[in-house]
C-alpha cells in the first residue's frame, strides 16, 4: 500500500477527539485523494495472510487486533508535497516529519475501495476505507516490529475512515481517530476516471484522478501506518499487495477551505504533486496494539 519513498500518513484535526468515533456523515461529499512524489509509492497489498510481530524486549508476539483482507481493489492516491513546519502541528510528541526533498515532506491521501473484503476471518462485502498520512521519521517503537516490517515505509496516521462497521470496530478497538462514513464512493464513470467522495462530517472531501500513462509516482512497497491514541500506540502492518497495475495522471482535491485537510495540503482545491490510480488482485493488512 505505500510506495518506494517513505512518505505517508496523516493527523488528526485540531478540533478532533483522539480516538473519538463517529458514526454517520453528513450531506456534503466528499472524495479520495492519492498524492505522488518522485519516489514510488503503492497501497499495501495482499500476499501475505499474517504478520509477524514481535516485541524487541520480551520477545513475545502482540496479539492483533485485527486483520483485513480485500480482493479486486482499485485505489486512488494523491501526494502533496509540504513543509515539514505545515504537518508537524498534526503529529503527537515522539513523531517527526521525514523529508523526502530538502524541505519538503509529504501528506498522503489514501482511498480504496476492495470489491471482497473480509475483517477478522468474516466477509463484509465491497469495502471502501481512506487514510490521510504523514511520512515520518522512524518511530523509536519499529524495533518491535519483526524484520519485513521494520523495513518498510513509515507513515503516522492521522485518521482511517471506512464504509464498513467491522473495520471501523478493528480501527476504534486500537484508539485510531476517525470514523464510519456509509457514503463513502469511488466510482469509475469512464477508463480514464476515478471519482472518489468522503463526506465525513468533520472533514469532507473528493478526488478526481485520470487515468493518462501507465506509470505510477510510487511503486509497491510494504508501509506501516502508526496512530498515537488514548488506548495507546497503534500501528497497522501493510505488506506488499499483489497482482498490482497502476496509471496516472491529473488529480483535483476539493475540501471547505477551512478543514485540516485544506491546511495541511495548502489549498482546499489544490492539485496533489503526485497522483496515481492502483488496482490490486489482494491487499492485506494487520492493527496491533503496543501497550
């Protein structure tokens, strides 16, 4: 799910609860975005059915959380490069931006949607869940993490949204801010065209990605998305996806002009640096909790 450089997640609003969740959305829509960057970026993929955790001082292995699993999933991803000085105010202490340009981090805007999906062994059907990411320096926590993991991009996770109440329970289970968005949309009116739509009542906001060259601005790589909460540090594991294909082109957010979406990507209606369109055969993902 994320891409050669490491560079994506995102933070929580100013206004936000941490760990507060909301269920609902408001009639406004919103989109996916997905950011590039000259590095390569991808979405977490699915070969892997489980991660392997473990901690570096006991040497036991966390129990997870939760587990997802999708099949025939397309994925928009929009970058927009920023001042490290822009996004730190939306990480917690211990978190620090990481520069993948003199002077420029990133802010990745992540929305997926999965046409099989199956949440800790269950099948829930389509799925859509997004994720706005910060690219971070490693967390002083990664050693805990086993090997393929620790070698992965590292990003803090503002906030997850999903369409799906069994991932939004995995995700609220760990303290992770965000919430349930029933109408959350990607939709493709044409080859060329992704429209993605996430009318979260604290912070709506859309995409419009194009399909134009078949190259990506991030390729496939395994990230792992970090979250500070009230129950603790939370980090959900993405391994390489597989069967991936990807093309990109022009990109356009829409967001209120004053949401923290449009603060930290520095225009409401800003078009992202970098953007790419993805679709995986699998995608994979395990949220754990370290006490």
């Amino acid at each position: 799910m994320f891409a050669t450089p490491p560079t994506r997640m995102m933070h929580v609003l100013g206004t936000a609860v941490e760990g507060a969740d909301e269920m609902g959305s408001s009639t406004a829509r919103s989109g996916r975005a997905r950011g590039g960057r000259i590095s390569i970026r991808v979405l977490t993929g699915a070969a892997a059915v489980a991660v392997m955790v473990t901690t570096g001082s006991a040497g036991a292995t966390p129990r997870p959380a939760g587990t997802f699993e999708g099949t025939s999933c397309t994925e928009t991803e929009n970058v927009f490069l920023r001042p490290p000085s822009a996004l730190a105010p939306y990480l917690p202490e211990g978190f620090t931006p990481r520069e993948v340009w003199p002077g420029l981090s990133e802010l990745m805007i992540l929305i997926t949607r999965c046409e099989g999906a199956v949440v800790n062994g269950k099948s829930v059907g389509p799925t859509i869940f997004s994720e706005v990411g910060i690219y971070i320096e490693d967390p002083e926590r990664l050693n805990e993490l086993g090997a393929a993991a620790a070698s992965a991009h590292q990003y803090y996770q503002v906030w997850h949204l999903t369409d799906a109440p069994a991932l939004r329970k995995v995700m609220a289970k760990v303290g992770v801010d965000g919430g349930l968005v029933p109408d959350a949309t990607l939709e493709t009116p044409s080859d060329a065209e992704v429209e993605t739509g996430v009318p979260w009542k604290r912070v709506p906001y859309s995409f419009t990605n194009t399909r134009i060259v078949g190259t990506a601005y991030y390729f496939p790589r395994a990230s792992n998305f970090w979250h500070q909460g009230k129950k603790g540090l939370a980090v959900t594991v993405y391994p390489m996806p597989t069967g991936e294909r990807y093309s990109s082109g022009p990109a356009f957010l829409e967001t209120p002009a004053d949401s923290a979406l449009a603060e930290m990507s520095g225009s409401p209606t800003g078009i992202p640096d970098g953007s790419t369109v993805f679709t995986y055969d699998g995608l994979r993902a395990t949220t754990i909790l370290l006490k």
